[in-house]
C-alpha cells in the first residue's frame, strides 16, 4: 500500500472530523497541515499542480487553526479535494 495517499486520507477524516466536530486536538491537525505543507514543498520544485494545491491546503489549515476562521466553501473543497487524492492515489 502507498502511504502518500494514505495519508491524504487521512489528513481528510482528521480535517473533516475536526472541522465538524472539533473530535481532534488542534495540535493532531496541526501536524496534518504540517505534512501537507512539507509535501508540497518538496513536489512543487517540480512544478507540479496538485502539490501547490496541496501547499496552499496545508497553509490554510493551519491558518484555520491559528486565526480560528473558517470558510465553509474552501473546507469543502479541500476535504473533497484531499479525498480524491487519496482514492486515486490508493487505487491507481
């Protein structure tokens, strides 16, 4: 099994959980943020799109936790964003 994609979905089930719910610590997803972030890192000298999505998913998370604001669209569209990165990702 691939553990990038695994951990997409994960990241996915923490940030939807926790956007939801509050059902994990700021400190569980910050880390998440924290591996999106570094992902995108080292895949965007690439130039690869799907790693600056995944950057900017990563600085919005953590902006989500430190400003305490949260955009319901953009939640949305990086829960579904990160979903289908991890499916893809597992099954292709």
């Amino acid at each position: 099994m691939k553990l990038m994609p695994v951990l997409d979905l994960a990241a996915c089930f923490v940030i939807m959980l926790h956007v939801a719910f509050s059902m994990f610590s700021t400190a569980t997803v910050f880390y998440f943020a924290v591996y999106l972030i570094i992902k995108g890192l080292i895949f965007s000298l690439s130039k690869d799109f799907a790693s600056m999505v995944d950057l900017f998913c990563g600085f919005y998370v953590a902006f989500l936790l430190l400003a305490g604001i949260s955009f319901g669209l953009i939640n949305v569209l990086i829960i579904v964003w990160l979903l289908q990165k991890g499916l893809f990702g597992i099954i292709g």
